[in-house]
C-alpha cells in the first residue's frame, strides 16, 4: 500500500529491473482517511495525525514465485521508500498464495 503516490512508477519500474513480471494497481483509501472524509467523529490527536495525509493512495498486488526475488522486491521498495524521507510513506505484506488459477478460452 502507496501512500506516496508520485513514487508508483518508479517501483514499478524497479520491480521490473529486479523481475518482477505482472502485478494489479488498485486505487484504494485507508478506513481512517475514509472516516475524516465523511466527518466521522475521531480523536482529536487521531484526526491530525491525518490532516496532511493525502486520502488515496494506490495498493499493488503482485505473485511472486520465490523467497529469492521476494527479497530483491522488498529491497527495492524499502531503497525507494527511504530516499523520500517521510514516515508513513506505506507498507508491505506477504500472503502465501496456493495457486493462480488463469480464466478464460484456452486457459489451463
């Protein structure tokens, strides 16, 4: 999850660099932006803590088949990350993924 949106591309392209191969961009939006949206009553403290964040941000999903190019994706997200020199920038997660399963004519 992207919350510095401007930076899409150049992860994108790096994790073609690293290998990347295919990957989903969703535009998404965090359940406490989406309360402050719709003035929804938050904590004070909570409700600055969002006042400078931007309200979208964008969420990649991606398959990949091994330990060895997982790290090399997190690495490159992480380099990417620090040189923006925010907190907050997003965050990663993992999930095993039992099988990708293609749809359509021809597809086996």
């Amino acid at each position: 999850m992207l919350n510095e949106v401007d930076y899409l591309d150049t992860i994108l392209e790096k994790f073609l660099d690293v290998g990347v191969k295919g990957g989903t961009i969703l535009d998404s939006q965090g359940m406490a932006g989406a309360m402050a949206d719709r003035n929804l009553p938050l904590f004070g403290s909570l409700r600055t803590l969002f006042d400078d964040a931007r309200p979208f941000n964008k969420t990649i999903f991606t398959v990949i088949p091994n330990e060895e190019l997982l790290n090399k994706a997190i690495a490159a997200v992480n380099e990417i990350a620090e040189s923006i020199g925010k907190p907050s920038v997003g965050f990663m997660f993992t999930m095993p993924v039992s099988g990708v399963y293609p749809l359509g004519t021809g597809s086996e």
